[in-house]
C-alpha cells in the first residue's frame, strides 16, 4: 500500500543524492524543500545541469542537522509528507581525521530529525541515506538487511548510529521510517573528492593531454558500483509505502578500484596494462608505454574492507528496484559527461 507525497523535504539537496532526487520527485509533480547547511551556492551547479535551479516547486532553507531546534522549527514551519535525510559526512577517509564530527553530523543529525517529525509530524515518511560502510569487513557476501553490521571506520559507525535510530525510532514510537543501506552509487553528478569522480576527471586531462597521471590508493578495494539516480528512485519508492523498512540497495556485482579505472581509461579510448604490486603497481597506458597511474601510499586507509557487495532482491522485489548500468556503461557515462564539461570550458 503506498501513501502519496506531496510535500518532501531533503537535507543535503545540493550534493549527487539530492539533487537527483529532487528531481525525481519534482518530475512527479512534489513540493521540495532542500537544505543546506549555508545559503551558500558552492554545489548548485548539480541543480543547475539537473534542470531545477529555480524550479517553482523547489525551495531551498539553510538548515544545520546537528542543531536540535533547528530541525524541530524546520519540520514545523513545512509539515512535509516525507523527509529524505542525504546530508551529512559522506568521506570515509575524512572521518579518520575527525571522528567526533562524523558521529555528530551522521548519526546525531538522525535523532535530531526522527525527534522532530516525532512531536511535529508523525505521520510523515523518513528516509535514511544509510551506507555497507556499516557492515565493515563481513564474513558473509553478498551483504543483505540480515548481515550483521560491524562497522569498522568511525564513517561506518556514524552511519550504523544513524541507521540502529531509525529501527529503534519506527520500533518504539511507531514512526514510518526507512533506511536505505547503500552501496557505492555513482553518477555524473558524483563530487571529485569521491575515486570515481576523481578518476573520470583525471582521464579526460590525461585524454586531452592537461595531466600526465593520476594518483589513487588501495587498488584491491572491491565494491559493488551502481547508478545513482536508480537509487534515488528507489529511495522515492520507500517513502512511499505504509510502513518503514530497510532495503539494501546495490547491483550484486564487485569490482575493484582497478577495474574503475580500467573501464574508465577504456572509454576515453585509452586501454590500460598493468605491472607490479602493492605501492609499486602502475598503470600503463598500451601503446606508448606512459604510466598513467600510480599508487600514492598517502591515499590508503588505515583500515579499509576488501570486499563489500550487496544482496537487493528485497528491494528488487518489493521496490522494484532494477539497476540499469553495468560498470563499462557507468564509467563511460562519467567519463562522457566530463569531456563534455572539458570541452565547454574551452567553446
């Protein structure tokens, strides 16, 4: 049974998840309202590409999640329907450096929101951006919403925090709250901070010969990839049932930082060999025998899962969630899109 949305407020409606999923919703003819921690404008160029800059169903607030008040003033000033929260410390590598501020900002934020739809709109609909960060190193693979969560990194453990809320929240107050368990999920619209990102913008330099090479760390790191805006549309489907749940969401496939930067190169028409091992692994572009990457031991975590890949026949079941990318089309999306960007800086 599914409940209609007219009114959605997202945090973090200016970063790839947000936006994206404004625009889902806003195609769907729903109200948005979307936060952010300033007024500030440094990530609306995702709204402008998306085609919703100044749409006249979507309005921007500032809004500090950590702040108790300020979410419980935000919640009862709009009464939104269903509220979607995406902001928050989403770099695993940045929460070695501070792991108080990942807690506060991840799992904190979450039980400020959950209390404030508690006293001011229960029947609203939450949903978390929850992350297989949580589950760790797991000895069972693929993951699914039965694996038990052993964060390792304090970026998982916020997020196991924010996550433990929403069942404990929908258990003991009756709230409709869902949590989203994402794996990597990537897009055009994915910030440069992130490896994919990063990778595709360097091999557009690398293609039109601006960069020579690009520095990554663990290339062993196997994850499962996936298009953001499939998950964006299934974290709009959650929302839209009677009752609260988790889903993992994620493709069912694991591929390595390698095989990324493989099908990245590949589809800017550069085809890769690589030598050697750990830190002295190169990547070798075929033909002019140019190392075009290398390992900076400064990229590598302290602890960082081999393996984390996921189990979504829940959602594909009950959502209808369908990934629609394979890692070749993911990639050459990315790398499209940024040469495309590249060439319009120069036109």
């Amino acid at each position: 049974m599914s409940a209609p949305i007219a009114r959605a407020l997202i945090t973090g409606v200016g970063g790839q998840d947000g936006a994206l999923l404004a625009a889902n919703l806003l195609r769907g003819g729903v109200e948005v309202i979307g936060t952010r921690r300033s007024p500030r404008a440094s990530d609306s160029w995702r709204l402008d590409e998306l085609g919703i800059a100044g749409h006249a169903r979507l309005r921007l607030a500032a809004l500090d999640p950590t702040d108790a008040r300020a979410c419980a003033e935000l919640i009862a000033a709009t009464r939104p329907d269903a509220v979607f929260h995406l902001s928050g410390q989403s770099r695993v590598a940045d929460s070695f450096r501070d792991p108080r501020a990942s807690i506060e900002a991840n799992g904190l934020s979450t039980v400020h929101l959950l209390e404030a739809l508690r006293a001011q709109a229960p029947q609203a609909h939450f949903v978390l951006a929850a992350s297989a960060e949580m589950f760790g190193a797991p000895e069972v693979s693929p993951q699914d919403e039965t694996t038990p969560a052993m964060a390792r990194s304090p970026y998982g453990l916020s997020k196991l925090f924010a996550h433990a809320a929403v069942g404990s929240w929908r258990a003991s107050y009756g709230l409709r709250a869902s949590s989203a368990i994402l794996f990597n999920h990537e897009s055009e619209w994915r910030d440069e901070a992130f490896v994919t990102r990063k990778l595709t913008r360097a091999v557009v330099r690398i293609a039109r010969g601006s960069e020579d090479v690009v520095l990554l760390g663990n290339l062993d790191a196997r994850r499962d990839f996936g298009y953001a805006p499939d998950y964006v549309a299934a974290m709009a489907a959650m929302a839209a049932r009677e009752h609260g749940d988790d889903f993992v969401l994620a493709t069912g496939v694991a591929a390595s930082v390698r095989d990324f930067a493989t099908a990245a190169f590949a589809a800017a028409g550069i085809a890769l060999d690589w030598r050697g091992s750990g830190a002295d692994e190169v990547g070798i572009e075929r033909g002019s025998g140019r190392v075009r990457v290398r390992v900076d031991p400064a990229l590598l975590r302290p602890l960082d899962a081999p393996v984390l890949v996921g189990n979504s026949a829940k959602a594909r079941r009950e959502l209808g969630f369908a990934p629609s990318l394979d890692l070749a089309g993911l990639a050459r999306r990315m790398v499209d899109a940024d040469l495309a960007r590249e060439d319009n800086r120069h036109t």
